[in-house]
C-alpha cells in the first residue's frame, strides 16, 4: 500500500498535538519521529530537512527501514538494539543526504510517547564533515551558536506554550520559567523557590499522587515521567496542567535534579471528556434504543459491537456475534442480499430504511427495514446498522391487502378478484380456444335460517357451503362469494370443441346443487338447503365480466321465478324479459314523477251490521295507454326496484288525506270507520318507517286508530324481533295491524303468537272454494279458531257469493270484503257508496 504523507498524517490522529508538532519543527537539532507498531516514519523536522535535504513530503509514511538515509543497515540495527524502552546511547553513524553524500553523525533514538502512542525520536546531534559530497565546514560549538541555538529553542516552548523548570534535588529549590511560572498564577518573569511553594495550589489529591510518582521514579529506572494535575485557582475553574519531565542522575544512579515542561491542557482535557461524554451518550443512545443496531468494521466485516435490541430480535447473545464476521454470522441469508451489504461495508454508502429479509439465531425470517452509516470509532472505520423489524406491520398490510380481495367470513374471493380472474380468464379462453362457465348460486330462503336460528348459524352454513363446493370443484376453478348467500362459480379452461360442453357444465351445476343439498348439522340443527342456480356460458354469452354475471343473475332470476331449487342457463329471450321489466321500471318511475297513481278503496262490509266498516287503499296505475291497471302486474318490479317505498309513501300520505276528507264529509266517523294500507317488506323494513307513519297520521290530524296497516308474511320472515319491535311502537301510538294472506306461505302458529296484531285477514285463495271444497273449509275453520284464539278480529277477503258469505257466518266471520258487496271504487264512487248505505 502507498502512503501519501497527507494520508499517513491523518491516519496517525494521535500525531494532531499542535504544541508537540511546533515544538518538533523548531528543535534546533535534526528530528526524525517514527510510528514505532507501523515502522512508517511520522514527521522529519526543518533542521532535518536543512541538514539531509530529504523531502518530508515523500519520507513521511513510507518505512524507516529502507529510508535511503542509512548508508550502512548494520550501523542502523545497532542503534536498534538497545533496550526496547529509553534512549538509546549516541552513535556515530554514516548517514546519506538526498544529494548522495555521506555525513558522519551522532544519532541517539528514544522510545517516546505521543498522544499515548509509542514512537521513536531519533537525534542527529551533529557531524564532523561529509565524505563523497561537496563537504559542509565543521561546525564548532561556539557561543554564538549556542545562543543561537536555545533561542530559537524559547522561540519554539513560546510557540507551543510551554514553561519550563528544573528543580534540584539536592537543595529543593525550583527554578520556572516566566511561563511555567503563571501557569502557576505567579506573577511575573522567572520565578524560584521551593517546590512546596510551587505546588502550592495542586489539588491534594494529585499532589500525593505526584509525590508517589516521584518516589516511584526515583528507585526505578525510569529516566521520564508525565504527569497531570489540577490547580486549584481560588478564581474560577481548576485548570488541568501536564508536566513532562526526564530525571538526572549521577554517575552512581543517584538522582540529582529535574527539567521538565509544563503546558495547560485544560481545554485538551475539556474535549477529551466532550468526547468520552459524546461516547457515553452514543453507547447508551446505542444500548437503549429498542430497535436492533450493530457496529461493523467496514475493513474486516466483523462485528464490532450489537445492543441489546438485537440479541432479543435475532436470538443471538452479543459474545456469539462479537468478533465475527458477516459471513460467519449469516444475518443475510440472501445471497444477493448478502453481496450488497458487504458492498455497503467497502464503500461507505448509506442505507435509508431499505426493506430486507434477515434471519435469526433459528433461521426464522425477519423484515426489517435497514438504515446504515458511516461512523469512525476509535480510530477505526465502521459503519453502524439500524434494523426496524417490520415483519408484524408487513403481515398487516398483507393481511389488509387480502382482506380487500377476500370474504372475510369465507376467505373466498371477493367480487373484485372474481372480476379480475374472470377477465384474464377471458383474455386466455379467448388465446387458446377454451371455454368456461360462470355459476351463480343462491341458496334459497337462506334468510329463514338467519332469522330464525342466528347469524352465527347463518355464518356457520355459509362456511360449509364454501367447504362444500372448494371441496367438489377443480383446483384450477374459482368458488368466490359476493355477499349475503350469493356465491360463484368460475369453471375454467373447459374444451371448446365438441357439443357437450354445455353438457358437461349442466353436470356439474347439478352435481353441485346435488352437493349442497345434502343434509348439514349446524349448531345441533339438521339443515337441508335448496339452491338456485343461474349459469353463464364463457364466451357464448359475454365478453367481460359484468356481462356474464349479469347474464348469470338474469339465469338465476328465472329459476327462482320457476320456484327455485334448480339450474337454468342464460337464454336471450331472458334477456328480452329482463329488458322489458327494465323498460317497465322506467314507466313506473315515470309514472310516479307524473302522478298516474291512483288509489281506489274497497269497502270492508259488516253483515251483521249492515254497515260499512272500513276500506282497503288498493294501488292503481292509470296508463296514458293502457288504461287502469291492478298492482299484481307491477308491485313486484316497485318491490324489486325499491320504488314502493317512495310510492308505498305516497299511498299512505293520500290514505290519510282522503280519510281526513272523508270525515270532513260527514260520512264517517273516527269510532265506527278504518282504513286499511297495505305495507310491503322493504317498506315495513326501511328506516324511519315509524316516523313516516307517525308523520303521515300526524299532518291530517287522524286519531292513529283509524289507519290499519295490512303486513304480509314476508314482512314477519325477514326479522321477526325487529318487526315486533316496530309494530310495538306503532302499536303504542294506536295504529292497528292486520295480517294478511296468512297461511299461503311459511309463517307459524308461533310467529302470530308474537305478533302485537288486531285483525287477521282470511285469504281469498282460502274464501274462493271454502263453499265448495272440504279442505278449504277446514282451513278457513283453522284460520277462524285461530283467530278465536288469539282473541283476533276477522276479515274475509274475496268474497264474491252468497254461499261464500253463508258459509263464512256460519264460522261467525262476519267481516269481509269483494265483489259481491263491493269492487274497489275511485275516490268519488266510493264515498257515493257510502252516503247511499
Ligand atoms: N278475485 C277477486 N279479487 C278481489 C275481490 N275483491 C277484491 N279483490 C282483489 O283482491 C286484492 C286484495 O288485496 P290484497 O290481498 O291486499 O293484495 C294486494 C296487495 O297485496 C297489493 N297492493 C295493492 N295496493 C298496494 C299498495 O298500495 N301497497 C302495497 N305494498 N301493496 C299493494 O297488490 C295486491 C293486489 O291488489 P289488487 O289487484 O287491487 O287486488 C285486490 C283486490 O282488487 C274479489 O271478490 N275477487
């Protein structure tokens, strides 16, 4: 390796004494300072420069032993081969300037110390003449010149600071520079006096420390001593001074007297103890802090040193790392990952929070994000590790990340991926002439599993339902749920070829639906679920994937239309007729904006009485073309659209509107009269549905006990303690409720049980053929003993004969409503109706 001198002097930091350095160059006699671990030569002096010519600019770094100085390398292991500590005796040498002569010389080495690192001073104290070369005069020791010579001397103790003493042993008395003196606080120039005096303002502590030193010096051989003390000014700070002194003795051994330096290295120690506490503050920063760190030698790549936080992350104990290197180690396991720390490490360049997989004592991985620096500690190069393990917070994000794409309940995929798998599928099928089908399931009713046994048993049904198709499809399929009940099923990569392809995706819808309907025990519950099944063919009946799962929707429509619990493939005639409820959706919301709703009134009759009772608002739609038309042709597509609640609203306002005029007419009462409003699920169910009663009631000033509200059965199923509760609440406010069609579907004897009802409505499906037919009647008995029961008023709807009618009183129904007394009637017929009865 080439040293340049700049280099060199840097490396050597210990040589940045700038007292020292002054000193050095002023010293009158020639000086060469070698590193005495490298061998490398330090610094060379001016008077070194002057006498020899070398350069230190080329000199300094290179090796002592092969300075072309020694002539003679003999001469030169001689002068090494004192002892390895003090000085060396002076020898006479032949020594080569840089201009090739030879000038015979004295020259003594010294084992010194500087900034606590061990050098050697080598002396050339003079020479005699110069052979080979031009040849210099012999320089005499004259006055002049040693005048000269401990000027030039104090020139150099002023520059670098210094006092100067000698003390004599013999007598005590100590002799101080003016310098050495006010470093001492004595005024003044030179200054003599006891020692005692002298060190009058040492800190006691050192002072003793000072006198064992001495004694220790004395019976020793040791020839120099430093030392530091504190002076103790009354004024200010204690000041901090270093004494170098070397001890004469006598001929015997006996010591005779001291000289010595003496410099303030208050502000020196002031930044060595900044330094010790900056050192402090980094270790503890270091140990403290809670994400891992370690120190690595950017030389060696071993590991300097690792917190705390670490050895806990990475399971290692710090002496297990310490003192070995990356490789060893193994922190990177990636080999790639591996390369590039080194890298880090040989050229210095920083990491900011890189993301890295690292592993620990137990080969378990960790993420961490990585930041590194470049540090000298120590005089040594490094570069300190930051790990923050992120691997939980990476977890998190992949699990949020998953979560956006899956069901939470299912960890089927969600809508959104099924779009995207279905779109490349698309792209695919398309390359390589395959096929696929999309399968979009319902599970019939499934909402009368939730209601009435529980969400966890609707959550633990839908879970078997998932186990049940993952486990019957093919790996390379896709079963995702989109929400509710509705799950799908993506069958891919199916040949194109031959006419079976519909076959085969038939078989397998059926196999499925074959599947779920297997009995299934859930919660100690035996289930046997029904599905619907709507079918897409890929690529015969879309091209992206919102049409196939329209058109896969519009199939499933179909077969719950048909009565669910089977399979139906997309035709385009379904398609027409989903286009034609779209154009009548747009009618209806038309005709709603335009006002073509009417609301026509069919008297409820008592035949007991002979009185008309009450009314049902029945919901009519007065065509511009088609004239009037009933409600079962469009309440459906309003229920299905969501339109109903606004005109549900709608009737509800004009069913108080017209009982307000009717009893401003005079033709009713509030005690002998009630309307009847028929409320459709999705309306019963929205909120603020009590309210909007409340308010409708509210506007006309009606007592609440006029308007009766006509619920279905489909009402009761979706959530029996919701619906309970509100009708609870409208109950308290005086509205009465009428059951309607009960017995035409899956309500129970329990359900009415719950119910806060008033009247139940016996259903004209039940009244048509009750004269005619046994069952019916004995169904509309049922119904009627039911409602004897239940301490429930009745209603017959449907009427149209009198054997009807006769047959009904006979079960003491009374009440009824239809043709034979009445069809529904415009506003103005009806109250015409009423003013004649
Ligand atoms: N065959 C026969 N039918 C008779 C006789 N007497 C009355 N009807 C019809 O029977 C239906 C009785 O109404 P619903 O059972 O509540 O059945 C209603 C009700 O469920 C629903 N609906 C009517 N208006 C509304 C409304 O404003 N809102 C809601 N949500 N549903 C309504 O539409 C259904 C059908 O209503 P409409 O077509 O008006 O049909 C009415 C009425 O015209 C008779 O003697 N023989």
């Amino acid at each position: 390796m080439v040293h340049t001198p700049g280099a060199f002097m840097a490396d050597n930091s210990f040589y940045q004494d700038e007292a020292f350095r002054l000193l050095f160059h002023r010293l009158p006699m020639a000086c060469m300072l070698v590193d005495h671990r490298s061998g490398r030569i330090i610094d060379l002096n001016r008077a070194f420069h002057q006498r020899f010519g070398w350069r230190p600019e080329l000199i300094i770094g290179q090796p002592e032993r092969d300075f072309p100085m020694w002539s003679d390398p003999q001469q030169r292991r001689r002068l090494h081969g004192g002892s390895a500590v003090g000085a060396s005796e002076p020898l006479e040498m032949l020594l080569r300037g840089r201009d090739g002569t030879i000038k015979p010389s004295l020259v003594s080495m010294e084992y010194i110390d500087v900034g606590g690192v061990a050098a050697r001073l080598y002396t050339v104290q003079g020479h005699a003449g110069s052979i080979g070369g031009p040849g210099l005069p012999a320089l005499a020791q004259t006055d002049t010149a040693l005048e000269q010579s401990q000027e030039r001397l104090r020139l150099a103790l002023d520059a670098a600071q210094m006092g100067i003493w000698d003390l004599d042993l013999g007598s005590g008395r100590l002799h101080a520079s003016a310098r050495a003196a006010r470093l001492h606080g004595f005024p003044g120039a030179d200054w003599e006096g006891t020692l005692a005096a002298f060190m009058e303002d040492t800190a006691p502590s050192d002072r003793r420390a000072m006198r064992k030193a001495f004694v220790a010096i004395c019976r020793g051989g040791q020839q120099r001593y430093r030392l530091t003390y504190r002076l103790l000014r009354r004024s200010g700070e204690p000041r901090w001074l270093e004494a170098i002194a070397t001890l004469n003795r006598n001929a015997s051994g006996r010591p005779l007297g001291m000289v010595g330096t003496l410099v303030d290295i208050t502000e020196r120690r002031r930044s060595e103890q900044a330094l010790i506490d900056s050192e402090n503050k980094f270790a503890s920063l270091f140990q403290g802090s809670p994400d891992p760190y370690a120190l690595l030698n950017t030389q060696t790549h071993v590991f300097i040193e690792v917190n705390r936080s670490f050895a806990e992350v990475f399971g290692y104990r710090p002496e297990q790392i310490i003192g070995r290197t990356l490789s060893e180690i193994g922190l990177w396991s990636e080999t790639a990952l591996a390369d590039r720390v080194h890298g880090v490490l040989a050229t210095g360049e920083s990491l900011h929070n890189e993301t890295m997989d690292l592993c620990d004592a137990q080969r378990r991985s960790h993420i961490c994000e990585v930041s590194s620096s470049l540090l000298t500690i120590n005089r040594q190069r490094c570069v300190l590790f930051g790990f923050r393990d992120v691997t939980e917070r990476k977890a998190i994000e992949a699990q949020v990340k998953h979560l956006a794409y899956h069901d939470a309940l299912t960890d089927l995929p969600n809508r959104i991926l099924l779009k995207d798998r279905l779109e490349q599928h698309i792209a695919l099928y398309d390359r390589h002439q395959l096929k696929g089908a999309l399968l979009f399931f319902d599970l019939d009713h499934f909402k009368h599993i939730n209601d009435s046994l529980g969400h966890s048993c609707g959550d633990a049904v839908l879970q078997e339902v998932t186990r049940r198709l993952a486990g019957n499809v093919r790996r390379e399929d896709t079963v995702a749920r989109l929400g509710g009940d509705e799950f799908v099923v993506l069958l891919s990569g199916l040949e194109a070829d031959d006419g079976s392809f519909a076959d085969s995706v038939q078989t397998t819808a059926e196999k499925l639906r074959f599947v779920l309907s297997e009995p299934m025990i859930i919660e100690g519950h035996s289930l046997q679920l029904s599905t619907s099944i709507g079918v897409a063919l890929i690529p015969d009946h879309g091209e992206s994937p919102d049409d196939l799962l329209k058109r896969a929707d519009i199939a499933l429509y179909r077969v719950k239309e048909a009565g669910r619990n089977g399979v139906a493939f997309f035709e385009q005639s379904m398609q027409v007729t989903a286009s034609k409820r779209l154009v009548v959706e747009n009618q209806l919301r038309r005709a709603l904006a335009l006002g073509e709703f009417k609301v026509y009134y069919q008297p409820q009759f008592d035949s007991l009485s002979h009185r008309v009772v009450g009314a049902e608002a029945l919901l009519r739609w007065e065509h511009p073309e088609q004239g009037l038309i009933g409600p079962a042709s469009f309440i459906k597509v309003l229920e299905e659209s969501g339109m109903i609640i606004e005109a549900g609203r709608w009737v509800l306002a004009e069913a108080c509107q017209f009982f307000s005029r009717l009893r401003e007419s005079g033709l009713v009462g509030f005690d002998n009269f009630s309307l009847s409003v028929n409320i459709s699920p999705r309306q019963f169910r929205q909120s603020g549905f009590v309210d909007l009663v409340r308010d409708s009631i509210g506007s006309q000033d009606l007592p609440p006990g006029c308007i009766k509200l006509e619920i279905t059965e489909g009402v009761v199923i979706e959530n029996i303690s919701d619906t309970v509760e509100k009708m609870q609440e409208l109950r308290q406010l005086g509205v009465s409720f009428a059951i309607d069609d009960f017995g035409t579907g899956y309500s129970s004897l329990s359900y009415l049980k719950r119910l806060p009802l008033d009247l139940l409505k016996i259903d004209q499906s039940f009244v048509r053929d009750c004269a005619s037919n046994g069952n019916d009647a004995e169904i509309v008995r049922a119904i009627v003993a039911i409602a004897r029961s239940l301490k429930l008023d009745m209603i017959a709807e449907g009427v149209e004969t009198e054997e009807q009618l006769t047959f009904l009183r006979g079960m003491a129904c009374h009440c009824y409503q239809g043709y034979l007394f009445s069809p529904p009637l415009d506003e103005t017929a009806f109250m015409d109706l009423l003013s004649r009865t």
